[in-house]
C-alpha cells in the first residue's frame, strides 16, 4: 500500500510565452507508486515535470519533495530526460556518464568517493550495463542509452524517480527490462511518475493513473477510470473508439 507522500503539487499553475499551460493541479505521489501522467500532445506533461525539477518557473503553487521545495530537493530528484536531450557525442564511458549523475552529491571538480563508486556499480547492475561500463556512450544502441539514462538517475539514490517517456522507440527487449525494473522499484517503496504515450503499458504497469490536460482531469487506479467520458475529456476529443478500446473503457 502507497504510504509516505513524497511529491506534493498544490495549486499549480505555468505560463510559458505568456500562454497558460498548466492551472489548478493538484497531485500528490506516495513512496511505492508508479504514476503515469497520461494525455494528449501539449498537455503539459513534460512542463509539469521541468516545474518539480525547478526548471521552469511557476506563476502559482507549492511543489515539495519531502516537504522541501523543488529548488531544494534538486539533489533528490532522478530524472531520465527524452534520449535525444542528452549530448551522446560527449567522448565519455557508460561508467562516467552514470556518475554525471552523482555530480549534486559529489560537488564541483571533486573526485568521487567510494559511496559514489559504488552507487554507479548498483546503477549499472540494475540496468544490466555493468559489461559495457567502459564503452564510449556514442558507441551505445539506442535501448542501451535508455538504460544509460535510467542508471544515471538511479545513480542518485533518488527520493523520487521521474521519467519522460522513457519506452519511446525501444526495442522489446529494453522495454521488458524497465518494465519489470521500474515495478520492482516500487515494489522497493520508491516513489516514480513518468510520462508516456503507451496507454496500454501504462495501464499495464502503474499504480495510479494521472490523466492531465492543462489540470488533473482525473487520477486512479485503471481499473477505476472506466468511464468514457474522461478519457475523452482528458484528450479534448468528443469520440475516439480507438483510444476507448485501448484503455477499456466502458468495459
């Protein structure tokens, strides 16, 4: 059961470019959820997710991360961005780009300690990347990287988790891999929310659904968001059989 309430978002509301782009939402994850935020193409996925890490500015709202601000909590947060954000023609190691993670622990031109050392080595394991910790990121294949990304975050020992459409482009077996390693993450009492466009593995895999289009539309357990009418209003569309047949709703 969902216990410590690790992300609290209250009021919230982002501008950007003098357009409103979230208002009024209010989300809270607990320690051993898996959140998906779900919902159509400028809905202000990723925007919700660059406000918890302080990197976009909000016009109004309290966000807290174990009841520290965002600002605060940058140390604490493991962020797997979209693959094509990071720089893989940087001439660096798996090994060294999983410790780039560390960089808010370690502190500026410092050498890292053991506990860093060994948290890249746990990284690595969980991702199954140890055999490749010394081969050059722009030599990776593109499921690879991903899991380069989620080892860099994990590398953090992060008080919450936040991946932005983490299976886009992936082959089979990667998804399996982070699929069953991002439940077993919770199962570990960890906190996760992670955008997707993948209605049918988020389905599959979350603890909780968050439908957001500018605001919470909804959130809950896929089993409890039957009703067609919020998914259609989640997506702004009056009728989609596609999308309801996806999610089952009105089953």
């Amino acid at each position: 059961m969902a216990d410590k309430a690790v992300l609290k978002i209250r009021d919230l509301a982002v501008d950007l470019a003098g357009r409103q782009v979230l208002h009024d939402v209010e989300l809270t994850v607990h320690s051993g959820e898996l959140v998906s935020l779900i919902g159509p193409n400028g809905a202000g996925k990723t925007t919700l997710l660059r406000a918890v890490l302080a990197l976009t500015p909000i016009r109004r709202g309290v966000i807290t991360i174990d009841g520290r601000t965002a600002v605060e909590s940058r140390g604490r947060i493991g962020y797997v961005p979209q693959r094509h954000e990071f720089a893989w023609d940087f001439p660096i190691s798996v090994e060294k780009a999983v410790m780039s993670g560390r960089v808010h622990r370690i502190g500026w031109m410092r050498r890292p300690r053991q506990a860093d050392r060994d948290a890249v080595g746990h990284a690595l394991e969980r991702v199954d990347m140890t055999a490749l910790r010394a081969r050059p990121i722009g030599e990776l294949s593109g499921g690879q990287r991903q899991r380069v990304l989620v080892a860099r975050a994990l590398a953090l020992q992060p008080a919450l988790l936040m991946l932005d459409e983490p299976f886009t482009g992936l082959d089979v077996p990667t998804q399996e891999l982070l699929t069953t390693l991002f439940a077993q993450l919770a199962d570990e009492g960890n906190a996760l929310m992670m955008t997707t466009h993948d209605l049918a593995a988020a389905a599959g895999m979350s603890t909780r659904l968050c439908l957001l289009n500018e605001t919470v539309v909804a959130t809950g357990h896929p089993d409890e968001l039957r009703d067609p009418a919020i998914w259609l209003r989640a997506f702004g569309v009056t009728q989609s059989e596609g999308l309801l047949r996806t999610m089952g709703a009105g089953a």
